[in-house]
C-alpha cells in the first residue's frame, strides 16, 4: 500500500512536466486519484466513498457538499457557454480528489505515513539528481519542469520531510530541497519555505521543555540578535536577496519582481466583476485573459474567478474551519498534525502565486486535501487523571481495589483504541 501511494504521488508529479502536451498530462494524473481509490475500494468497498465529516464534522460536510454543488453549477455553465465537456471533466476529478485524499486517512495510517516519506524521500532524490547532472539552469528548469514547478515540488518536500524522525534523514532531505529551489530560482516557494521552517521551530520551541518565561526571553534575545545582526550585515544581506531572488535576471524573463503579475491580477479581479456568483468555470480563465497566460497567477484570485463568490467563500470557508482543527491537534501531539499544520500555513504564502491551487497534477495540492481532513485522535490519560485514579484507590476498601483497578485499566484501554 505505501509503495501504491507513493507511486501515485509521483505520477501527479511527473505530469506537470507534460502539462503543455494535454493528454499525456491527463494519463498521469489519473493514478493520482484511481491508486488511493482502488485501495479504498478493495479494503472497504462502497463504504470508502462515504463521507466520514458528516458524522465528525458537520459543518465541513455541509461545507464540502456545498462546495460540490456550486463548483459544478460553475462547471455546467461554462460547458453550455462554450460547448466543451473539460469544465465538467476537471470538475469530476476534483470532486473525486476530495473524497479520495480526504479518506485516504480511512486506511492503514501507518501506511499512509510510509508512502507519504517514501515519495518525500525518492522524489526530493531525483530532484536532487537532475540539478548535478545537468549543467545549464535552461535544461534543467525548462526541459523538465517550469523553474515554478520545482519550487513547488521540492517545498512541499521540504514540509514532509518533517515525517522522518530521524534527524540525520530530516535535515539533509530538507537541505537538499532548499538547493532546488534556490538554484530554480523559485521566489514564491523560497518565501513559503521561510515561513515553513519557522512554523516548524516554533513548534519544537512548544514542545520543548523550558519554561514559558525562559521561552519568551530566547524569543527577545534571538529577535534582538538579529535585528542586530541584519542592521549590521545590511548591504550583505540586501546581496543575498538579490542572489536568491534575482528579480531581473534574464533567464527568468522579468522585468519586475512580480513578473507582470499584476497585470494578471487585475484581469482576474475583472473576471471576479463581470462573473460574481459562479464565476467562468473550472480551467476557463484562459477565455478571458487577455496575454498568453491562461490564469491569473494567483491561487485566490483564480479560485474566486473560477468558482465565483459561493463557490471560493465555500471551499476557503471549508479550508479555515479544517486548518483551524488541524492546529488544535498539531499542539494535542497528534502524529503527522504538525507537518500538516506547517503545510497548511505555509501554502496560504505559496497560494499568492500559485495559479492552481485546486489541481489534480499538482501533489502538494493532493496532500493539502488529506492533511486538512486528517481525523482526530484521542489523548492519552494524563498524569493528572492517573494521580486521581491512583488516590481513589489509596483510599477505598481493601476488597473493592481490585475491582477498581480492574475497571480503570479497562476505561484506559478502550480509550486508547478508540
């Protein structure tokens, strides 16, 4: 099964490469969402395509059943407008994709998490790979993947690398996905990659065991060291960012550092105007910008235009009320809640640039899904309950502590398999 999903994710990923070729992009999405089905089929037959939120969630099932209903509404306008079946094909495979990645977490969850570090581990070593082999940045950000795409791919490594416990895997696989991106030139992912790695220290100074007072003055003391640091250091670190941002560098064909994407921007607000409730469809935007881009350069924008008002106030309302439980459980220790949690953050930067936040060929969108709909799990008794269970039976009788003992080892218990 682990090997499955990895496989399944690294066909998502290999399909951007095709995106220009159409149907061979198409091909390799599908294992994207007919591996995880098929195993949810074959393990729990018809009832893994039931929706599990309903009963733990109703809001984000209510939430996510209207978000199926407004984007196909969208879908079938746009197909009737232009007599094109895609709007409605594309919006199948989203809704699919959702049921799919947001149950995946109805399988083994310990395969999930092994399939999740094997594609972490194999993709970010092809990567890796390809950037030593090749010896002009042109063949390798344009003959593979557009410079975008791996920054994409290798920040949404860098997230999951947080799977590994080992830190002699986590870092180098980390570092490694940090050389990509900076040598791809990648801005957006680079910044989305800032404000991951912070998201993942603030974590461990929250677990650490140091005292809160302790905490909030390494806070000050770090803060102040590098407000020094960087006033001192000023014209080095303006150099840095201009080495690793390059904003006019003639191989990224800019001009500007956003690359004209206001210009982009501004259409798609224009498209969000003329079509406000429904928008023009799923992969419609292309209809109405004006340039050769197809999109409007940003994972906001573009939903809202696709998906109208309802649709976008439906899914991002879904995403903040999903995101919101996921923090409460990444600071519970729920395993795997943390690297969702840093994911979730960190793609709400990525997403200012991102043109296709909703896409199946993309498996940091995929993972997004799951990681948002990632269920819950109880807590261990805490020492506190343990210390009152403990006192009752100091003070009971002699012939009732058996019993006693008896019944609370079995309450632990059930609680720990539930």
């Amino acid at each position: 099964m682990s090997a499955a999903l990895a496989l399944a994710l690294l066909c998502s990923a290999i399909s951007a490469g095709f995106e220009e070729t159409g149907g061979l992009s198409t091909l390799l999405q599908l294992p994207g969402i007919l591996i995880p089905l098929s195993l949810g089929i074959g393990m729990l037959g018809p009832r893994f395509l039931e929706a599990p939120a309903w009963q733990k969630s109703p809001e984000s099932g209510l939430l996510k059943t209207l978000f199926y209903a407004s984007a196909t509404i969208s879908a079938s306008l746009a197909a009737l407008k232009f007599f094109d079946p895609f709007p409605l094909l594309f919006d199948g495979g989203i809704v699919l994709a959702f049921i799919v990645w947001s149950g995946v977490w109805r399988l083994e969850e310990e395969a999930v998490w092994s399939g999740l570090r094997a594609y972490c581990f194999l993709s970010t070593a092809a990567a890796v790979a390809i950037v030593i082999a090749t010896g002009h940045r042109g063949v390798r950000f344009e003959t593979f993947f557009h410079p975008n795409l791996w920054g994409l791919l290798c920040y949404s490594n860098f997230c999951f690398a947080g799977l590994f416990r080992k830190a002699t895997l986590r870092i180098p696989i980390q570092a490694g996905n940090v050389v990509v991106i900076l040598a791809a030139q990648s801005r957006s992912s680079l910044l989305a990659t800032m404000v991951a790695g912070a998201v993942f220290c603030f974590f461990a100074v929250r677990s650490s065991r140091i005292r809160k007072e302790d905490k909030l003055l390494a806070l000050i003391a770090a803060a102040g060291t590098c407000a020094v640091l960087a006033f001192l250091l000023r014209e080095q670190l303006a150099n840095s960012v201009s080495q690793a941002l390059l904003l006019d560098d003639p191989y990224r064909g800019t001009s500007t550092g956003f690359t004209g994407r206001t210009e982009l921007w501004q259409s798609g607000l224009r498209m969000i105007e003329s079509y406000p409730l429904f928008g023009v469809g799923p992969r419609m935007e292309g209809h109405y910008m004006p340039g050769a881009l197809p999109y409007a350069h940003s994972g906001y924008i573009s939903t809202f235009a696709q998906y109208g008002l309802i649709g976008g106030t439906l899914f991002f309302g879904l995403v903040l009320i999903r995101a919101r439980k996921l923090w409460l459980m990444a600071g519970r220790l729920r395993p795997g809640a943390r690297v969702g949690a840093v994911l979730v953050v960190s793609y709400a930067v990525e997403a200012i640039f991102d043109p296709k936040l909703l896409s199946i060929g993309n498996p940091a969108s995929l993972l997004l899904l799951a990681f948002l709909f990632l269920p819950g799990a109880r807590k261990r008794p805490s020492v506190s309950s343990f210390d009152k269970e403990r006192a009752k039976l100091t003070f009971a009788s002699p012939a009732s502590v058996p019993a006693a003992a008896h019944a609370t080892a079995l309450s632990w218990v059930s609680e720990e398999r539930r």
